[in-house]
C-alpha cells in the first residue's frame, strides 16, 4: 500500500501568508519589532478538516553568537491546534541589550507535530520545522526600511559582484542578477554588510527585494 505522506509547502516569499505543513498556515513570512513593543503577534492556523497538530516554537539567534541566544520569548511555546482553529503566537522582547543603531535579526522556529499514526496504519509521521525572521528594528534608524534596498550598491571584483548595504537596515534580495544572468539564492545583506558573488557575466546589475509585509519590491537597475 501507498504510505501518504504530509507534504512540506515551500511557500514563495511573495505572498502574505506561509506554511509549515500541508495544514499548518502562518499570518505572515517575517517578523518586524520596533523597539518599544510590548508583543508582537503571529497568527497559526490548522487549515485541515480533522488533524489536529501539536505546534512547538521558539527564537533563535543569527548563528553568530557562541550559544545562539535570543532575547526573545515565545507564548504558548507549546499548544495543541484543532482542526479548522487558530491560535496566535505572542512574541516578546526581554530587554537584553542590543544594538540601537542597526537591526538586529533573530529566527522564530515553528514546528508542527502531526499525530503519532496507530501501530496499524501505513502512514508515517511527519514533523515539519520552518523559520521565519525577526527583524529588531530601534527607533529613530536613519533612512527608511522601505527604500533601504534601493541604497545597496554594487561593483565589479576580480571574483564576480561585490555589494555594500550602507544603512542600518537588513535588505532581503528576492532577485539579484548580472547581465540577465541570475545569482541563485542570494540571500540578505545586513547593515554595513559587504557581500561578494561569484559571477562571470557581464553587463549591468538588477535586483529586487523583499518588503516588510513579504511582497515584492519594484526592480532596479544599476550599470557595473
């Protein structure tokens, strides 16, 4: 027999909402706390008709610190979603120290934790992780978050594509390429930060990000 497996949506950033399982939808695809919030909220909701899912959550750190810490907690951290319900996740600042001049970003992990299948069934278990950013943003940033991307520029290198992002704000690509050439995966770019691309194409530099609300910025274009 076919052993059905719950599929992972890999949802684009494009969009307004995103998943973490075939039932499992969340209110939004990243996380922006100004300073002075008290909480912030993120909505689940369990979109099946008769699974129930175990949600766990927590905040992460960027990788860069030793133990990964986040000045962040999470309540509920753990709670059961009925079928065809939604809970909203509340996310709160510690006040641990942070930078006041730049954002800072964290991860929120969610996992949805599918029933245990009966020792009968065919059926495997599937626990799906997904991350989304948190984006610390301190009041009275210089510039504006909206038009950050517009900032970043670019030069040629003897190793490909150089570009540096000289505002306090992270800028998430959505599309970056060189002479109509596209740079898979390009990621984000943190304030001050300068990345590097291999890339042996010539010709001018195009990109796109990702705003606040997830949706697509206009493309722009720089010569090289």
């Amino acid at each position: 027999m076919m052993k059905r497996l719950s599929y992972i949506m890999l949802t684009a950033l494009m969009v307004s909402s995103a998943s973490v399982s075939a039932g499992v939808v969340m209110g939004g695809t990243r996380i922006v706390y100004p300073q002075h919030s008290k909480e912030v909220a993120f909505s689940v909701s369990n979109m099946e008709s008769a699974v129930p899912y175990l949600i766990q959550s927590w905040v992460e750190g960027d990788g860069q610190d030793k133990n990964n810490a986040a000045p962040f907690i999470v309540t509920p951290p753990l709670f059961r979603l009925d079928p065809e319900q939604t809970n909203t996740l509340r996310i709160q600042y510690t006040g641990a120290p942070l930078p006041t001049d730049r954002e800072s970003v964290f991860w929120l992990d969610i996992k949805a934790i599918a029933p245990k299948p009966k020792e009968s069934s065919n059926e495997l278990q599937v626990n799906v992780k997904s991350k989304f950013k948190i984006f610390y943003r301190p009041d009275n940033l210089k510039g504006n978050a909206a038009t950050a991307w517009q900032k970043i520029t670019f030069s040629r290198t003897g190793k490909g594509l150089k570009a540096a992002n000289p505002t306090p704000y992270y800028v998430s690509f959505y599309r970056l390429s060189v002479g109509g050439h596209k740079i898979e995966q390009p990621g984000m770019i943190g304030p001050g930060e300068i990345r590097e691309w291999p890339v042996s194409a010539s010709g001018g530099v195009s990109w796109s990000a990702i705003n606040d609300f997830g949706a697509i910025t206009a493309t722009h274009t720089q010569p090289l």
